[in-house]
C-alpha cells in the first residue's frame, strides 16, 4: 500500500468516527391530559396512545409540526396542529359531550 492509499484510508477513517459521533437532536415529547382521561390521541393520523397512558409516560416525536386528534366516545372530537419544539410539551384538552 502507497503512502496516498494510506492516507485515503486515513482520511475515510476519521470521516467515519466523525458522522458516527454526531449528537442526536433531542425530541420533541408530548404529555397529553384530557377530560375524559380516556380520550384516544392520533398524531398524523397514526394512532399515537391513550391520554391516560400519555399523561403519566410522555412520548417521542420528531420537533415540527404534527396534527393532533383527540377523540373519546359520547364526545365531539378535537384537532390542533401543533409545532412540538424538542423537550416536553404538555396539551389539557376538555373536549364537549355530544348531546342527547
């Protein structure tokens, strides 16, 4: 091996070590408290936990913009986009009983 092939190697070495100690961007992450505590949470469109469940345990997301469903049964459901900064965001929703 020449002395440029050597240092090629060199150079694609410290190249590697370099991306692969990168820092990871912290995550956004959502704590959500509804009334009724047993309201369903939809991110994007996904199913993304129970509020009571979301409540005590907080979940990762990607920081950015997200839409946000909250749906419980005998009530009318709620949507809100949301720009989850990285760290924890809490959301307190009430949604409204669907009359009889």
């Amino acid at each position: 091996m020449g002395v440029r092939s050597a240092a090629l190697v060199l150079v694609l070495a410290a190249c590697g070590c370099a991306k692969s100690g990168t820092i990871a961007a912290e995550p956004a992450r959502l704590k959500v408290i509804t009334s009724p505590p047993n309201a369903s949470v939809y991110v994007d469109g996904h199913y993304f936990g129970r509020a009571t469940v979301l409540t005590a345990e907080p979940k990762a997301l990607v920081p950015g913009i997200h839409l946000m469903t909250i749906q419980a049964e005998d009530h009318f459901p709620h949507d809100m986009e949301l720009d989850l900064p990285p760290g924890e965001t809490t959301i307190t929703i009430t949604l409204r009983p669907i009359p009889p």
